[in-house]
C-alpha cells in the first residue's frame, strides 16, 4: 500500500455513494454520541415504574377535537389481561404537545455551563420514540447515551491495538533473528489462543462489583492486549520488506538511531495498512464489548451500552412480545455495516493492486 495525500483519499473514499453513505451515517451516529444529553430527551437512568414495556408513542398531527394541527402524543395507559400482562392504550382525553428545544432535566455543556434544553420532548407525558424497557425507562435515550460507550470503546480500543502492533512488529521486522523469532512466537501465541475464553479468564481475575468507568477501562484494555498479535505481525513483514531500501541505508549513514529509524522512516511507510486495520476492526471490539455486556460480564446497570440492552433479548418470549428491545441490535449492525463498508473502500483506495484485480 502506498501512502496518498489526505485530501485525495478522502475525495477518492466519498466517490462511491455506498462510502459516501457510510460515511454520513457513522458521522450521525458519533454526533449523537457527542452531543448525547442534548438529543436524549431523558436521562439514561430515568425510570418509571407505570410504563414498564411501554409500547413506542405514536406521534399524530391533528387534533379532531379542537381541528388543530402540529405534533403531539397522548398519554399511555394499560390494563392487565388474562395472562396479567400490561396491554397499553392511549388515553385520548388529553393531548400532549411534541415541542422542540423542551426543558428537561439539566446537564452541563463541555462541563462548564448549565443546560435544561434538549432536541424534543413532551411536556406532562412520557414520550418514548423507540418504546420503554423493563423499568420504563425510554429506549431512545438509552440507545444515544449507549453510544457513548459502544461506539468509543472501538476506537480506542482499536488504536491501543495498533500503537502495541506498530511497535512490536516495527521492532521485530527490523532487527530479525533471534528477537524477531521470539516476538513471532510471542505473537503465535496469542493468536493461537482462544480469544473468547481468554478474555472470560482475564475478566474472572477482577472483582465483579467494580465500577462501569473501571469495566470500561478494563474491556479496552484486555480487547487490545488480545488482538495486538494480529497487527504485529504484518507490520513485521511490511518493515521486512522495507528495511533494505535506499532510504533506511541513507539514513543510518546519518547516524539516526535504530529507535528513530523504526519510527520516523518505517512505521510512517505503513499507515496505509494501520488506518484500514483500525477502521475494520472498530466493528469487531463493539460486537464483543456488546456480547461480555449482554452476558453481564460487561458493562453493568444502570450505565447503558448497546450490549446491556440487548439482555432482555435473550428471551424469546419478550422478543416476541416486546420487540422493540431489538433495537440496541439494529443500531450495533448498522454501525458494523458502515465500518465495513467503509474499510472496504479505502482498502481499494489505498492499494492500487486491488483496484487493478477489480
């Protein structure tokens, strides 16, 4: 892969609709993130015990009483029926306005300056867009404030990753013989090792009370100890490949030192490869932060997180009646869709080779 400048990468990526889109998307989904207390119309721990698996508020836009138009909801009420479960009903008697920029509970901006505005909301009734959980706590805002967690945890997981994988395979291809060897073997190893279970044996070593802040660090941490190898080792053979070139001869007759070869001639060489591996393996550390949360090994309650979400999922008989906790899901394979798509394409951009076989 050879390196091109950023402006033209970036130009030759939006050229395909389908990267374009990708592109948009992904920026949507980390702009919410960003600006989560802002697009949530609740917090993500605000419950209410009375809409416990409310159904999503349907939004209407006339009023036949009064023949006024403009948004607004009706409040849910339920009955228990037979099987004493809660069937939802809108209660007609009473409208309730859908208005923007509503008052709702305060945050702060960048830490510094108060706030009480959010995108939308309901003054005087609950409005959940995307339905409720099992403690009424709306769907929506848990899905952006989850965001946060889900979509971070890729990147910097990803790029702790990539920072261990440049330095051992940057070290390893360079010098060769037998410290090339023993770092292969050190890499063959995790590789070889069971990933899943690895991580089950890594998470067990900790205390399960632990905070989320403390399981977020640890998840990251442990996802990128496990998948370094894998970088390692074709960082290796590119600097192989590299280091008897002109340039690395010239710049030891500089006297640099080996440290500063590595890092300022080599490594730079290989930054093609480093952003298609960090943008293709972001989707692999949010499935499994969302597979270790929606098995409770992850992040825990009441913090949201695309995984945790999803653990009223494991029944079928709540799918089946409830399917609106799908929808944590959804968000986690649109995001993986995009990624992909996404690597795909500057894979193609960033090696001509690729282009040509096309």
């Amino acid at each position: 892969m050879r390196n091109k400048p950023h402006f033209t990468v970036f130009k030759e990526v939006v050229g395909r609709p389908v990267a374009l889109i990708a592109l948009a998307v992904l920026g949507i989904l980390y702009a919410m993130a960003i600006c989560a207390p802002f697009m949530a119309p609740y917090h993500y721990d605000d419950e209410d015990a009375l809409s416990s698996y409310a159904p999503p508020s349907k939004i209407h836009f006339f009023n036949p009483k009064e023949k006024t138009w403009g948004p607004h909801i009706y409040a849910q009420k339920y009955e228990v029926d037979q099987y004493y479960r809660r069937v939802y009903a809108e209660d007609t008697s009473r409208i309730y306005p859908v208005s923007f920029f509503a008052r709702g509970f305060e945050y702060k901006i960048l830490g510094l300056w108060k706030c009480d505005r959010h995108l939308f909301g309901a003054d005087g009734a609950r409005l959940y867009l995307l339905g409720a959980d099992i403690k009424g706590r709306d769907i929506f805002s848990r899905v952006i404030y989850g965001s946060r967690i889900s979509l971070s945890i890729g990147f910097i997981g990803a790029f702790i990753s990539l920072v261990i994988g440049l330095l051992v395979g940057g070290i390893a291809g360079y010098y060769g013989g037998r410290l090339d060897s023993f770092l292969r073997q050190v890499c063959e190893m995790f590789m070889n090792a069971p990933a899943f279970y690895l991580m089950l044996a890594l998470r067990a070593a900790f205390p399960p009370n632990i905070s989320s802040e403390q399981v977020y660090i640890l998840m990251v941490v442990i996802m990128a100890l496990i998948s370094w190898a894998y970088t390692a080792m074709i960082i290796r053979a590119l600097v192989m490949s590299l280091r008897e070139q002109d340039f690395v001869y010239a710049a030891k007759a500089c006297g640099l030192s080996d440290m500063r070869i590595i890092l300022k001639h080599l490594i730079p060489h290989t930054y093609s490869y480093a952003i298609v591996s960090v943008v293709l393996s972001v989707p692999g550390y949010i499935l499994t932060e969302s597979v270790f949360s929606m098995l409770g090994l992850g992040i825990q309650e009441p913090s949201a997180s695309w995984g945790n979400m999803l653990e009223p999922a494991m029944g079928i008989v709540n799918i089946r009646l409830y399917p609106w906790i799908l929808v944590p899901g959804i968000f986690i394979v649109i995001t993986a869709v995009c990624f992909n798509l996404l690597g795909d394409r500057l894979r193609d951009v960033l090696d001509p080779k690729r282009q040509i076989l096309r």
